[in-house]
C-alpha cells in the first residue's frame, strides 16, 4: 500500500535517499520505533526512584502483570525470558501504533517486519529445548509409539515451520487490513472524519495483536521446556 505522505520518507528524498525511502518504508519506520524504545527505556531507567511517581506506578505495574502473566504459564523458569518476550511485545506495540500517527507507517503492516520477529522467535523456541532436554529433545518430534515415529516427526516438523507462518501473517494481516480500510475511508469520507472511529478501535487491534504474538511465544517456549509425551 503505497502512503501519499510520509513523514520521513520525505525526510529521505532530501538527503538524497527518496528510493529508498521509497522501497523501504517498514525499515525506516523499525529504525525509528528502536530509537524511541532506547530513549524511553534510558529515560525511564534515569527516573526510577524509591518513592515512585505516578508514571512510574503505572509502568511498574504494567511490567510486572506481563511478567506473572508469563509466569503463570510458564512456571518459575520461565521468567528468565521474560526480557526477551517484553522487548518484542513492547517493539510490536509500537509499531502497531505507528499506523494511527499521520505520516507514519506501521512496520508491522509489511511482511518482512513480522517474519523479522517470528523467525528469532521459532530460533529461541528450539534454543529453549535443547538447552533444558539436550539431544533428547528430538522425542519431542517422535511422539509415543516408536513405528509411528517418521510419520509423527514429519508431521511435527510441519506444525513447528508453520508457526513462523502463524506469528507473521497473523500480525501483518491485521495490521495491513486495518491500514487498507483506513486509507479508503481518508479517500472517501476524510473530511468528515469517518476514520476517527477505526483509528480509535485500532488502538485496541495493536493492543490485542501484541498481546497475542506475546502470548503464543510464551506458549511456544513452555512447549519446548516440558517433558516430551
């Protein structure tokens, strides 16, 4: 979807790099969501003190829910992944934000940007398995009856390539849907504010789709920590 403006496309085309600003808008825009990630995260960590300010409740607070949320799931263990899970929860809700800012592109609604995220994800998963069951977690791609093991792990090895497919093309639907009906209803009826209501509701739709690319990780790498079956 080509946008008729964008705020730093433009800034590109005048220092010369308009093509590829051009080509390369989710790039441009994941760069801009990793710089304001690191300045809110260094601003935040310099505000931290033992009397905490009300910003500093609500963020303390919000952490601390995803974190038992994890938790919960998981069980103690998996709390040492919890930074991990947090950055991408945090850096796909920032992005999915992005879209609602006039001149600034979602680099979640681009293809390239999920599967940047769904890949390190499936890596870890298996990272995860190896590490808690060593070479026996092969088992879990073997299932419990030994004659049925080729067709099992040929089968296992499908649903686990598939969930980079579930985690990328589940975000970068939403997210690229809820661009598109934006966009035709600025061409139509933008004037008469008729995007405000679906702006509205996409603050909830980047919410949620965080939330659920959070929450299937989460359920990926309790998978790889169990005990095969």
């Amino acid at each position: 979807m080509e946008h008729p403006y964008l705020f730093f496309g433009k800034f590109f085309e005048l220092i010369g790099l308009g093509s590829f600003a051009h080509a390369y808008p989710h790039v441009i825009y994941s760069w801009v969501a990793m710089v304001i990630l690191i300045v809110l995260g260094f601003l935040a960590a310099k505000g931290v003190s033992m009397i905490p300010t009300k910003g500093q409740n609500f963020f303390e607070i919000a952490v601390s829910g995803l974190e038992q949320f994890m938790v919960d799931i998981t069980g103690e263990e998996g709390r040492q992944f919890f930074p991990i899970i947090a950055t991408i929860f945090l850096y796909i809700l920032l992005c999915n934000l992005m879209g609602l800012i006039p001149g600034f592109f979602p680099p979640t609604a681009d293809l390239n940007t999920t599967l940047s995220m769904a890949i390190p994800v499936f890596i870890f998963t298996h990272a995860i398995g190896i590490r808690y069951h060593g070479t026996k977690y092969v088992k879990h791609f073997l299932g419990p009856v030994w004659w049925m093991a080729p067709l099992i792990c040929i089968i296992e090895l499908i649903g686990h390539f598939a969930r980079i497919l579930s985690l990328s093309f589940r975000l970068f639907g939403n997210m690229m849907g809820h661009e598109l009906v934006v966009g035709i209803l600025l061409a139509l009826a933008g004037l008469f504010f008729a995007p405000l209501p679906i702006m509205v509701l996409g603050v909830l739709v980047a919410l949620i789709q965080a939330f659920v690319f959070f929450m299937l990780s989460i359920m990926y790498f309790t998978g790889a920590m169990e005990e095969a079956h």
